[in-house]
C-alpha cells in the first residue's frame, strides 16, 4: 500500500478474499469515516479525508506496476465521483479513465482557446424584486458533445489542477462583463488549489487592475474545505484583499466540522446558508430551527446572510420573515447570459422609484423646469 498527499490505494490477493468483495468496500468506507472524524491540534478543530482505490487480484496474475494502475484507476474514480469515497476496480473504468483523459484535454485547449462561457445566477433583496448580485458560474459548449456540465468537467478540472487556469479565466472574464452593471455585487466562486497557490493575492489583484473593476464590488466565496491547512496564510490573504475592498463569503454554511471556528478566524463579510436546508425548511422542524439559528447568528457577528436554492413562494415567506438579507434560486432566475443580466437590470431601473438623493435631485430639476410667475404691471 502507498499513500499520496490525499489518497490511499490498497492492492488485496484474490486468494485470500475470493467472495469478500463487499467486506473490503465496507472496510475502505470504515477507514474513510475514521480518517473524516475531527480532531483538535493548538486549540484548532481540523477535518481531514481520504479517497481509497482497491484492486483484488489473483496471486501471481500480472506485473507489479500493471496491478498498480488498477488500484490507480480505482483511485481516479473515487476522487472524481466526490472524493471521501472508496472504489474498487473493475475492467469497465479503464474506458471511463479514457473518456475522462479525453475531456481533459478538450478542457484545456478550451480554456486555452476561449471556448468557454459564463452564465449569471441574481441574487436579489428580500422581497425579490431588485438583483443586488450575481453569482458568475462557468459553460462549456462542447463542439462535439454539445453542452457539458459543471458537475462533471469541473472535478476533473480540480483533479488536474486545471481549475487554476479555469479559475483565473472566470474571474477575469466575469469582472470584464459585469463592469457593465454598476451598483452589483459580483459574486466568484475560488477553488482550494487556487487559494492556496501563493499568488493568489496577486492575481486577483493583477485582474481587478487590468479590468478597471472596482474591488468593493468583488466577493470570492470560499467553502470550509478551501480554509483547511494554513490558517495563518489564509488569513493574510484574505485580510490583504479585504483592505482593499473584495469581500468574502462563506458558501454552503452549515455541512462542515468547523463552521463556527471559521467565522471567529477568518474575516467573512457573508454567510451562505446551504441548500440543503432550504429545501427541506417547508416540511421538518429542524431544518427551519437551523436555518433560523444561522440567520441569528449571521446578524449577531455583523454577517449579511444569503440564502441558495430558494425554488418555492412558500420559501421565499419563510426566509424573508427569518430575516435573510438576500436570496438566490430558481424562484428568482435561473442562470442566464450576460445579455439577460443587462435587460433585467434595465426594466429594473426603469420600474423602480427612484428614492433618497435621487428623489431630491429630480424635485429641484422639477421645480426648475416651472414657469415663473410674471410680475405685475404698475
């Protein structure tokens, strides 16, 4: 057995398991549970996982480095189907692992060719009817297979280290497009590989410079799993960016070990209530009772909180009574091209009511425009 930064892969001889097979799969779920168990170092909660690939093989059945490609396949598929998984092989993954090699590249001449595209997801007020942000999420469009979708080319971009191109271009991309919206809140998802990279300060920074965007208008949001490691360098980077101007979002709040750590360490702006809670808030107690609890704490610490997957009017009350600041769903659009942000924030600004120093401003003009009264003749 050999163990990489994240993984483990195990190699059993057939003869001595013949007809076990479910009981080594038990076993690898069993190490993974034990490994995802939280533990606490220097006053810190940390989580750890692990992906296990296993092959059974019979006694004397092939070289040593063909026998580890099969538990490397096993692997592959473990981490791509979510990771903190445990796979063992069969002879039907070597043409998946050959599917997937092949969209690889095809992902990386598209990044590297501009064959991709971004959709924007609003995010609007309480009543839901103003977009105060977008979320930008990236497409691809692929010229053979036509539409791909992120669930599945983007771990493969996170297998290779490809989101770290893929990252940036987004980024730069969405900060490009959504110059055109003043007064929006860009919302950008960051992947660990590329908040850890040690330039990553750098490169948001040389983005928001080439593009003229303006930083308090940019929020990165971070998942608890982007945060594990080096809490010191996580918290510089962030602080640097926040001094000038970006804000921090936690997403999916609420499916991690160490949550409540996270926003005494790190300097979050915002907090993203999962999914899955949202969905379930019409018909269980706790589910309300948690979302409820978030949206209190969030207010407490000075934390906006936004709520994902919002798809029903029922939601959408009970949210808006909990006191959320903003809500993001279906209910309010779907993703959509950069053309259909532009048009739905134009029949905004003409239907809404225009209030505070704008109202002023156009009284005066009003009043300006008034004929004078004539003076009286002696």
């Amino acid at each position: 057995m050999r163990v990489p930064d994240d993984a483990i892969d195990g190699v059993v001889s057939e003869a001595v398991c013949r007809g076990v097979r479910p009981e080594w799969q038990a076993l690898g779920e069993r190490i993974i549970e034990a490994m995802r168990a939280p533990y606490s170092i220097l006053g810190h909660t940390l989580a750890t996982g692990a992906s296990i690939g296993m092959a059974l093989v019979e006694p004397h059945s092939g070289e040593a480095a063909d026998i580890m490609r099969c538990v490397d396949v096993a692997l592959y598929r473990a981490k791509n189907e979510g990771r903190n998984r445990a796979c063992m092989y069969d002879a039907a993954m070597d043409a998946d692992l050959r599917q997937r090699k092949q969209l690889e590249q095809d992902l990386r001449e598209a990044i590297e060719a501009g064959g991709l595209g971004l959709a924007f997801q609003p995010i609007v007020n309480p009543s839901g009817e103003r977009v105060i942000a977008v979320e930008a999420l990236c497409r691809w469009e692929h010229p053979v297979r036509g539409t791909i979708e992120p669930a599945e080319f983007i771990p493969i971009a996170e297998h290779s280290e490809l989101v770290i191109p893929l990252g940036e271009w987004v980024l730069r991309q969405a900060c490009r497009e959504a110059n055109a919206w003043p007064g929006v809140l860009l919302a950008v998802n960051v992947s660990p590989l590329q908040f850890r990279r040690p330039d990553f300060v750098q490169t948001v920074e040389r983005i928001l410079d080439e593009t003229g965007f303006e930083s308090s208008r940019l929020e990165l949001e971070l998942t608890e799993s982007t945060l594990l490691g080096n809490v010191e360098e996580a918290q510089a980077a962030m602080r640097k960016l926040r001094a000038r101007g970006v804000r921090f979002a936690l997403d999916d709040f609420g499916t991690g070990y160490s949550s409540l750590l996270y926003l005494r360490t790190f300097p979050f702006h915002k907090l993203k209530i999962d999914r899955s809670f949202i969905g379930n808030i019409e018909g269980a107690v706790d589910a309300a009772s948690i979302v409820h609890a978030i949206v209190s704490l969030g207010r407490g610490l000075g934390m906006q909180v936004t709520a994902e997957g919002v798809e029903t009017a029922e939601q959408h009350l009970f949210l808006r009574a909990a006191g959320v600041h903003s809500l993001q769903g279906f209910r309010f659009g779907a993703p959509v091209p950069v053309s259909a942000i532009s048009e739905r924030l134009a029949r905004q600004g003409e239907t809404n009511p225009p209030k505070g120093a704008e109202l002023a401003a156009l009284v005066r003009l009003m009043q300006a425009r008034q004929p004078r009264p004539r003076a009286r003749s002696g």
